[in-house]
C-alpha cells in the first residue's frame, strides 16, 4: 500500500519541532525571529500543497524568502519616496532649513 502524504501545514509544524533544540538556544528576541519566519511560511501552505517537494524544508524557505522579498520591495519604494521629497527640499535654494517664502 502506498505511503499516506501528510498535509502541508502539518509538515510545517513539524519542521517548526525539529528546529525547537535550536530556538531554545537563541536569545529570547532571536527566538521571536525564528517564531515569524516560521509564520511567515505558513503564509503560503497553499503553494507547499501545490509543489509537493521531496524536501518540505525547500517549500518552507522559498516561502520565507517571499515574504523578504516583498517586505524587501516595499521598503525600497519608501526609501525612493522619503528620497524625492528630501530632493525637493534640497533644491529649495540649497538651504533645506530656508522656508519657500523666505527665499529670495
């Protein structure tokens, strides 16, 4: 008989458990960040259902990457706005601190 596939949000946990001797040994706000990656993954159990991988650790970490790569994107594009309107401030006859109508 063929062997049973256990879903993916319980594969997940169960890699979570595997990790727990290593969270043990991490400071407690270290052991928060191990905590929300590991949250971060369950974020997409839909794709881990999908891709049906030998290695689940694969799924868990693509996951994980994601949701970096998102975060990532969106902190760029702040950057990039926080930057345009420090230009604009700039250009304001070189002096950031000089009000537009005490330019002259």
């Amino acid at each position: 008989m063929g062997r049973t596939v256990l879903p993916f949000s319980r594969v997940l946990e169960q890699e979570a458990q595997e990790w727990r001797k290593f969270r043990r040994g991490l400071r407690r706000e270290d052991q928060e960040f191990l905590d929300r990656l590991f949250e971060e993954a369950r974020l997409h159990v839909q794709a881990g259902v999908y891709a049906s991988r030998p290695w689940p650790f694969e799924t868990i970490l693509i996951s994980i990457l994601l949701e970096h790569e998102k975060a990532l994107v969106e902190l760029r594009s702040k950057i990039k706005v926080l930057e345009e309107k420090e230009e604009k401030v700039s250009s304001n006859d070189g002096n950031p601190l000089d009000p537009p109508e005490a330019v002259k």
